[in-house]
C-alpha cells in the first residue's frame, strides 16, 4: 500500500506541537517591546533558553543547527526604489561576506561588505576598483552583528550573548514572544519568536539610517527547508516599526566549500610611478 510522505514543512510544522507545553507557561507575562540598554545579566534565563530550543527543534533540529557551518545565499534586495542582486556568505562563527549589483544609468556598479570576525570593510568594485576601507560606526557594528540566515543560538556566537526573556509581544498581528541578547561591549539584539509555531520570526539590532541611530529590525515572513533545516526566503526590512525595504532569496546552500573565499579586506597593489631619468643639460 503506497503512502504518502509528509512535505519538509509538515515535518518541521509537527515538531512544534512537543513544545506548546513550555511556551503556554510564558504567556502570562506582560506585552514587551525592546527596553532600551541595561546592565548585562550574568547568566540566561530559563524561559528565554526554553524559547531558544524550541525554535531549534521545529526548524530542523539542535544537531542539525549545531552542524551548520555556512550558508551561500543569492536574491534580490530593494530598498526603497533601489534594487539590486546580493550573493550572501555567512559562517556559524560569524564571518560575512555580501556582494551587491546594480545598474544605474547604463553603468554597471558593485560593492562587496565583509567581516572577518574581527574587521569589517567595504569595497566598491565597479564601475572602477577602489582601495577597501574600514566599514565602522553604528551600520559596520550591526552588518557584523546581525545576520540574515544564521542566529546566535549555537556556539560559538551562543557564548558572546547572555539571553533574557521579556514578555509577551506581537508581529504582524501574531501573538510572539521576545527575547533580548545582551552581547559583549554593548552589542544588544533582540529575538521574536512565534507563539504558535514556535519560529524565529523578528529580530534585530540598533543600526543607522542617513547617519541617525534607530531600531532596524528583520521580519520574515516566509520559510523554505533547505537540507533539512528552515530558512527565512523572504524578509522584510524594517525600520522603527516601518517597512522600507525587502529581501527575497532565489538560492540558499548550506555547508558549502568556503576554502577559496576570503573574508578579509583585500591587499591593493598600487601602481609604482617610475621616475624620469634626470637629464645632465
């Protein structure tokens, strides 16, 4: 008798129904946004460590997410009228690398982001090669900081946030759950997730706009499987609470061969002017 095998969806859809139990227990507390910075706590709560596993679990499993080493990634951004093609990189330790295409006027332009765990850097490549320079401030720290597919809930970037739970909240009408990560030197984020299903459905980070300091926050709000694991394929890019912008995934691979990609800021050989023989008349 032939049967029929439930979808990837319909697998990671019945893992959430084993952690309903530990999330109903949260939803007494009160509705939270996230609180401006405080004193770093010195251990995890429990609730917000609860929350954490359970999206573990309905999104592919704690050993599958612990076994993710990489994503490469490529789609579209548009950011107000501006669109453009991205190829994304990002490691489980936290190295980034993201490249942009566009044309504008005819003209063909592209400029590479990158972190390399400990610097982050830019680099215009097109129409004409430039030397890279530091990418610093507020939008260098939240580049590194904020990823689009991969989270700090394994190690080794699970060891630089102390996690607590904050309340009840809502996103997109949906009742969720936040939780805020309190990072090394400041470095503070904050994680929606489902209260139904369980996903990680927002989060975020203070970022910069026109040079402004303001809350920049990721909204997914659609999901692929991918070699056994849930990924956002669609996420919206908001900005004290206003959508701006929106970023769409064509292709995600996971635990790709990454030895010929540098995350480094590339070394520029500058051209050595040659001087003219000096003449004796």
């Amino acid at each position: 008798m032939n049967t029929q095998k439930p979808s990837l969806f319909q697998q990671f859809s019945a893992k959430f129904t084993i952690c309903l139990a530990m999330t109903i227990l949260l939803s007494h507390l009160v509705s939270a946004q996230p609180r401006p910075a405080q004193g770093r706590p010195a251990q995890s709560d429990a609730p917000s460590l609860q929350l954490i596993e359970n999206f573990l679990q309905v999104s592919g499993g704690s050993l599958a997410h612990r076994n993710l080493l990489n994503v490469v990634a490529s789609g579209q951004i548009k950011e107000s009228i501006q669109e453009r093609r991205f190829k994304l990189i990002e490691t489980a330790d936290g190295r980034r690398l993201i490249t942009y295409d566009w044309v504008h006027l005819g003209r063909a332009h592209q400029v590479v982001y990158g972190h390399d765990g400990e610097q982050t850097w830019k680099q215009v490549r097109k129409p004409q090669i430039e030397e890279p320079v530091a990418y610093s401030g507020i939008e260098g720290r939240h580049f590194a900081q904020v990823l689009w597919l991969l989270q700090p809930f394994t190690l080794p970037r699970k060891g630089d946030y102390i996690f607590q739970f904050e309340g009840n909240a809502k996103v997109k009408g949906r009742p969720a759950f936040l939780v805020k990560g309190f990072g090394a030197e400041e470095r503070h984020a904050w994680f929606y997730f489902d209260r139904e299903n369980s996903l990680l459905t927002r989060w975020g980070a203070i970022g910069a706009i026109a040079g402004a300091e303001a809350y920049m926050d990721y909204q997914a709000t659609r999901f692929k499987g991918v070699d056994g694991l849930l990924f956002p394929t669609a996420i919206e890019l908001v900005v004290e609470n206003a959508v701006f912008g929106r970023v769409t995934f064509d292709s995600i691979q996971t635990n790709q061969d990454l030895s010929d990609i540098s995350f480094q800021a590339p070394e520029m050989e500058l051209p050595t002017l040659r001087q003219r023989p000096i003449s004796s008349d």
